[in-house]
C-alpha cells in the first residue's frame, strides 16, 4: 500500500506533492511486481501519469502538479465523468446493505437493471445476460451466437479489437494479439472493415456470427456506413447467422445516440456491453439479445452456458442502474451529439490549417480520431497536449491516430479549452519540425 506522505498527498486535495525519488520509487515497484514493459511503453509515450483529485472531466498528476482535461477516459469508462456525485451516492448507499450477491441466485437488482437496459437499448433487444466486463461479454455473445446455430463460423474484420479473452482474443483483426496464444479458437475468419462485397463472400451456411463494432476504435476511429451495416443484417438474416454488436466502447451515449447501432437504425442479434455501465467506479458488463427461437431453444436446455461470478452482482448493477438514469436524466446523448459537433468542426479548421501535420479528422459524437501524418507524432502531441492541459492516448493499432474521448459531460467552455490546447500542441509541433 503506498506510504505515509503519498496517501496524505492524495486526501489533502493539494497539487504537486511527489518529488522525482517518490515517482521514481513507484514507477521501479510497478515495473518489478506488475509489467516493467508497461513502464517503459508509458514513459516512451509521455503517458506516464499519476491520477488524483479525479473529478468531472479532469485528474491531477501528482508527479507534476499538471491538471488535465480526460480525453482518454480509459477508452470510453468515463462517460458521465469521474467521481459523478449520482453514482457515488448510489455505491455508498449500495454498500450500506449490500455485498456481491450470489451470482446463481435470484437478485431484484439483478432484475432492475435487466428492465432498464431493455428500456434504452434498440426495441427487440429484450433479454439480458450479466459480465464482468468487456472481454467476457464478447465470449459471451459469441458462445451463444455458436450454441444457438450449432455452426463453426466467426467473421471478424481486419484491425478488430474485441478484447483479451479466449473467444474474444480470437476475434481481434491484428496478428499482433493473437500471434503469441496460437493456437486460439478455430472457426474464426476475417475481411476487411466495410466492404460489402468481402463479407458477403464470406458468410455462408456455416457461418455463427458476424461480429463488428460499429465504430473500430482501437484500429483508429473508424465509423461503419449505415448501407454497410444494413448489408450485413441483410446477410445475416439470409443465411440464419446471428449478428453481434460490440458496443463496448461505442455505447451509452458516447456517438450522440444511446447506442451506435441507432444512427443506422440496424437492430443487431446479440450486442455487448461494458465500460461505462460502470460510472467509472464497479466494473460490469451486459450482453442483450433478442428472442429469437434458435436462441431460446438452445437456451431452454442450456441456460448456464455462461456465468460469470461478478458480473451482475448486487452492488454492480445498484450502480449501473445509478449511471443509466443520470443519462436518461440528462439527455446525455443529446449533449454528446452537440458538443460532439462543436469539437468535430473545430478539429476539421485545425486540421485544414496544417495538412503538414494532420491527415483526417473522424467520428461520431465524442468518439472523434485525429490522424497525424506520421506515426511518430502520435507521442509527440501526446506530450504537447499534456503541456496544454490536455490528456489524450493515441491508439494501441494506430500510433498516428489519437483518440478524442472526453467525459460526455463536458461543458461548452470544456470543448473550448480542448481546442485550445489542440490548436497550442500542434503549434509547437510545427516549431519543431523541418
């Protein structure tokens, strides 16, 4: 447990409070009992923050004193900001009178949050399975996609990232996650991201699932066309494949609508959920699917296909119940289509300022990617933002995409100063380059 002054430093509310021999310390006692590839990884990017005083759309580092505006938000977590009062009060009063639960037993918060997402989520997605978190939604979701056709076939598509678990590692469209595990899941084929004529080539009478995100975000903010996905639920229906949504990172408000799928108006089969149904503070996961009969026949005899020992417990879903009413509250997709807005055209004049430096612009919402030209850039204007009060990753798939995620509350002036500091980063880039 960190020492004595560090945990004063962290309740006292104060700015900079670590000299260089403390971080130090810590960074040497992360790279020993944790990941030392890790430390060198965030340190060559200029990602090697500390977070504290974590608050609406801001953190601190304790290292520097450096307040920053969250434009990662741990790839979408923070959708109704960090430390969001509603969802406190909600743990806090959860944790008064309850603990996990019994993950095989009957829960009425279990049974709450069931009803609340099936009010919010596209009509016939009316049944819910609970998961820890991301990766176990998409095993999940493709272990019932699988069951219930009793066919071999996965299409995933090029640059895919689903997570790190079993089915969902196998999903992931770059060698680079799978090359190490092999062999993984078989039964798994990939084709390239929105290309209509490549997926239809490819599903067939034996063909599961087509699993897709509707906006790739790790492979570097790409958004699906809707005639794209709407082909796609054309096949699937044709050949009897179910189609998965993963809307781990997309859902919940985060492209200006409750859900992705919504801009194309294209209900998928199964659709995946996580990230942000936490509120930033208990992990939890979700799958819906529609009632379809192959699935409820499969279900009807194998209804414990898939459990999970945390995901939907008592305490999780009081929260996640917390986060989902303060967006329906707040109309907080409607805010992140507005602000979404503002913050696109802006990007879109930077970036016809500098075409030496920024290539393209793109997304929905707040789920926004800026192209650099070159890869190393990506880590420059990490570095640059961060002097200007910005805290922006670029993408694990694509170094020369940075990723534009802040907290879905964020206010007028809060874009504003993002693009301030957008538009003060990339100035300093063009002092330093020929």
């Amino acid at each position: 447990m960190p020492r004595g002054g560090y945990m004063r430093a962290r309740s006292s509310g104060k700015g900079a409070v670590l000299g260089r021999g403390e971080k130090k310390r810590i960074e040497e006692q992360f790279a020993r009992h944790i990941n030392r590839g890790q430390v060198k990884y965030l340190k060559a990017g200029h990602l090697d923050v500390l977070e504290t005083m974590r608050r609406g759309i801001r953190f601190t580092d304790e290292a520097t004193g450096r307040t920053m505006i969250d434009c990662f938000t741990s790839a979408g977590c923070f959708n109704v900001g960090r430390g969001n009062p509603v969802v406190l009060a909600a743990l806090e009063e959860a944790l008064d009178s309850l603990d996990m639960g019994s993950w095989m037993l009957l829960s009425p918060w279990k049974a709450a949050l069931a009803r609340e997402l099936v009010d919010v989520a596209p009509r016939g997605l009316d049944r819910v399975f609970f998961a820890s978190g991301g990766g176990d939604a998409i095993d999940c979701a493709i272990k019932l996609a699988r069951g219930a056709t009793g066919r071999p076939t996965v299409i995933s598509t090029i640059k895919a990232y689903h997570g790190h678990t079993g089915f969902a590692l196998s999903a992931n469209g770059k060698e680079h996650y799978r090359r190490y595990f092999e062999p993984l899941m078989p039964g798994f084929r990939f084709v390239p991201f929105n290309d209509s004529e490549a997926i239809a080539s490819a599903v067939d009478e034996k063909t599961a699932a087509v699993i897709i995100e509707p906006i790739q975000g790790e492979a570097g903010i790409f958004a699906a066309d809707d005639e794209y996905l709407r082909e796609l639920r054309r096949l699937c229906d044709r050949h009897g494949a179910l189609l998965i949504f993963d809307e781990v990172q997309t859902g919940f408000c985060r492209t200006g609508r409750f859900f992705a799928c919504e801009h194309s108006r294209v209900v998928p089969d199964i659709m995946a959920l996580a990230k942000s149904i936490g509120g930033g503070v208990y992990p939890n996961g979700a799958v819906l699917y529609r009632g379809l009969p192959v699935i409820n026949r499969f279900l009807k005899k194998h209804h414990d296909f898939h459990t999970s020992y945390n995901g939907g417990s008592d305490i999780g879903c009081c929260v996640s119940l917390a986060v989902i009413r303060f967006m329906r509250e707040t109309r907080l997709w409607e805010k992140a289509e507005r602000s979404g807005a503002r913050l696109y055209s802006a990007l879109e004049d930077i970036r016809r300022e500098n075409p030496a430096i920024i290539r393209e612009v793109r997304g929905l919402g707040l789920m926004i990617g800026i192209e650099y030209i070159h890869e190393f850039m990506g880590p420059m204007m990490s570095d640059a933002l961060a002097k200007n009060g910005v805290f922006a990753a670029y993408s694990g798939n694509a170094p020369q995409v940075m990723r534009f995620m802040p907290p879905l509350v964020a206010s007028d002036e809060d874009i504003d100063e993002i693009i301030a500091a957008t538009r003060a980063a990339v100035g300093a880039m063009k002092s330093i380059l020929p």
